[in-house]
C-alpha cells in the first residue's frame, strides 16, 4: 500500500510543469528507491518501514523541488530540474 505523498512515478529529474505548483520534497537516498515525499515525516516513515531505517542511522533523503497532479491524502510527487 502506498502511503500519502509517496511516489509513485519515477525518480528521474523531469522538467516542470508551468501551471503546477512547485514545493520541496525529499527523495529517498537508498538505492534503486524511487520514493519521493512531500513532509520529513513522511520521508522517515516511509525509510522505517521499507528499509529498515533508524535514526541513529542518520538522514538518508535529500531535499528536492517536487509537483504533484493530486490533492489530498492521495498526493503523488515528481521530482524535477532545478
């Protein structure tokens, strides 16, 4: 089950979309991982369950710029080309 604001797109950069906003978001670090997410909280949950991750492992995401289609609970990010 894919929690809110998770990925669900691929993690290459795309260029932006113009009429969408533009927010940060925070890619997952581990590799081959195609998460990105819209909160740290939501970063560290979705490290936690996935991979395993604990905080003394210290921060394995990196900040971003990110759009989404979605509004909601539901929303899905993309990463893009700063």
């Amino acid at each position: 089950m894919v929690k809110a604001k998770e990925l669900v797109y691929s993690r290459n950069r795309v260029s932006p979309i113009s009429y969408l906003k533009i927010v940060i978001g925070y890619i997952c670090g581990y590799v081959e991982c195609e998460t990105v997410c819209g909160t740290v909280d939501t970063v560290k949950e979705h490290c936690k369950r996935d991979h395993g991750w604990k905080a003394k492992d210290g921060n394995c995401w990196v900040e971003t710029w990110a759009q989404t289609f979605f509004q909601g609970n539901d929303r899905r990010y993309v990463n893009y080309i700063k």
